[in-house]
C-alpha cells in the first residue's frame, strides 16, 4: 500500500540510522531525510544549498515554504509509483504537518512513530557523532527548536489516532525489533521483506 509513515523523534534519537534498516529489510520501502536532503543541496552548491546552508550551520529551520516545496516535490513520484515512504525530518511544525496531510491522499498517510529517547541521551549521542553541526550551542538550538516546534506534533497526530510510540532507548538492533513490529502493523497489506 502507498504511503507515509513519518519518523518522528529528537535530534540524535536514531531516526537516521532506523529508517535505513527498515528500508533494508522491506522491499518497496524508500527512506527520505530532509536533513540530508538539505545536506546534499549544501555540498553541491545548488541555490537552494546557497540559500539554506547558513541557517542549517545555525541550527536553524529551513522556512515552511521552501520545505513544503522541496518535500512535495521529491513525494508526487514516488507516492505515484506506489512505494511506501519513510519521512525522516518532515515535519516539523504545525504547519507543514498540515501541508504534509494535503499532500498524501486521505488515506496516504499510514501513521507515524515517535522514537523516545530523552534530551541528555541524545545530546550525548550528537556530541559523539560530530557531524558538522554538532556543536554545542548548534545542538543546544535544534533541541530547543524542536521542543517548540516539533513536539506539539506528538498531539496533532495523536489526536488524528496516528501516533506509535517507540523506546528509543538501548542498541540499534533492539529498538529496530521493536519499530520494526509498528511499522508492519502501520502497513498490515504487505511489505514483502
Ligand atoms: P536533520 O538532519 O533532520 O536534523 O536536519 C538538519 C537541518 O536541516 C536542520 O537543522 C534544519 O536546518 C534543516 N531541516 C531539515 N528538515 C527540515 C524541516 N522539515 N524544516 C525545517 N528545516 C529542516
């Protein structure tokens, strides 16, 4: 069945890592990052890399408008096609969780799952990884970015019967047995492994 299923959780909860796995295990599943999205726009210097790199160095979000487009955009051919996507960084605010709900069909988008790990856990985790962003204060801000903005999300899809909560906590392997088992219930007519 064709869909999202969004992946929500903190900066550093493994949503990254997650999504790869299930794209490995499930034919037909494609995973798509905005953060790296947006990353591959930076480092090849398109205008939209030009215009956005400053507020990703900053920690800053992308304004809604150019994330909506960019999103829409890379999800019309692949909803089309039929394959189940794995939104990993959109949303994240109110209002493109409204443009998100517009662009799947009624019934397109399947559910998302909240991977839960708490802000000292994932702060270490960043401050391990060192991606170029992982500064201190960068961390410090996309953390409080998200307790502002993408958080309350947790209701609206709540609220929409929509949410799954995962432990995010523990090694890779495990929270994958646990998220692996939501998403097979998200998409119960068959993804074929
Ligand atoms: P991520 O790897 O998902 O943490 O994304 C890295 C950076 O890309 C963020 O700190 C933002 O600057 C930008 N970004 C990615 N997705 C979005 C989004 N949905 N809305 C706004 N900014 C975004």
């Amino acid at each position: 069945m064709s869909g999202v299923i969004v992946v929500l959780g903190r900066q550093g909860s493994g949503k990254g890592t997650q999504c790869g796995l299930l794209q490995q295990r499930y034919g037909g599943v494609v995973h798509v990052s905005t953060g790296d999205m947006m990353r591959g726009a930076a480092a090849s210097g398109t205008p939209l890399g030009r215009r956005t790199e400053a507020l990703m160095a900053a920690g800053e979000l992308i304004p809604d408008d150019v994330m909506c487009d960019v999103v829409a955009e890379r999800l019309a051919p692949l909803l089309e096609s039929g394959s189940t996507v794995l939104l990993d960084g959109f949303p994240r605010t109110p209002a493109q969780a409204e443009a998100l709900a517009a662009m799947t069909a009624l019934d397109g988008l399947l559910g998302a799952v909240l991977l839960e790990v708490d802000t000292s856990e994932v702060s270490e985790r960043m401050l391990a990884r060192g991606r170029g962003d992982d500064t201190e204060a960068g961390i410090a801000r996309r953390l409080e970015l998200y307790e502002a903005q993408t958080a309350p999300l947790v209701d609206w899809f709540t609220e929409r019967g929509l949410l799954v909560r995962i432990d995010g906590t523990g090694a890779p392997a495990e929270v994958f047995g646990r998220l692996a088992a939501a998403v097979g219930r998200l998409v119960p007519l068959g993804l074929s492994r």
